[in-house]
C-alpha cells in the first residue's frame, strides 16, 4: 500500500486511522442526494439532505464506528398503475466521518428536507507531566 506524503512524516505516530478515514470517505457514493454542511453556531454544525419523496418511515439515520450513515429505501406501493414513471423509487446511502467528539443530537424531516443537528464539545486541554526515571534503560538479552 503507498502511502501519502503527509502520513510518512516520522512525527505523525499512531495515524494510520486517520489515513484509513481519508481513504473511505473519498470513495463515497455517487451524489445523490444532494446535501449541505452549515455552521449553525459557534460548536454546531447541521447536515441537510434532498430527500423529497422520502417518509420517515423509509430513512433511517445511524452512527456506526464515528460514521453516521443516512440511509433511505421508499416502499414502492404496488396498487399504483403509472402510465409514465419519471421519478424513480430510488434508495440511497450518504456516509459521513465523525471527528472523534463529535455527537448527533438530532433529526428532523420537513418539506423533503432532512436536517441533522450535530455538537462538537468544547475540548478541555489535558498537561500531564511525564516522571523521568533515573538508571539504565532495561534490555533484553538473548543467550547463546
């Protein structure tokens, strides 16, 4: 596996996950639907999908493995003789990756708008002073 420029720094330990993230979320879906991203306060975003057609029924909002994933599936009605079908009973899945504090607070649908509402908490920054031993670092030796 190549690996970016940016995750072969020797200072950058332990980022693999991230590396993994970027990778999953450039191979997300094809655009449909359509979606905006708003900062809807100084620690609050909210994501807003098209979803017109949709009931609450058929869509669904999880959050799995600090990924929140939309997913919609319309119940096709088969009493219904279409003499023209134009718009298609199109199910979906939109995924977004989560920062790692980030929580979903909720969901609402109206006029084929879904909104979510999402918080990221204030961080609290955490000093911890690291005791330096004094004495000869312990090896391990292997006999012959």
């Amino acid at each position: 596996m190549n690996r970016t420029l940016v995750f072969n720094s020797p200072f950058l330990l332990g980022f693999e996950r991230l590396e993994q993230l970027l990778e999953r979320t450039a191979k997300n879906g094809d655009g449909y639907p359509p979606y905006n991203i708003e900062q809807s306060g100084e620690d609050k975003l909210a994501i807003t999908l098209a979803v017109a057609g949709f009931s609450r029924e058929e869509l669904q909002v999880t959050v799995e493995d600090r990924q929140l994933v939309i997913r919609g599936k319309q119940i096709d009605a088969e009493n219904r003789n279409f003499l023209h079908r134009g718009i298609a009973a199109r199910q979906f899945q939109r995924s977004f990756v989560l920062a790692e504090g980030i929580e979903v607070t909720g969901a609402t649908l109206e006029n084929g708008l879904l909104r979510i509402d999402l918080e990221r908490p204030k961080s609290n920054t955490i000093v911890r002073t690291i005791e330096i031993q004094a004495g000869r670092p312990t090896t391990t030796r292997s006999e012959p």
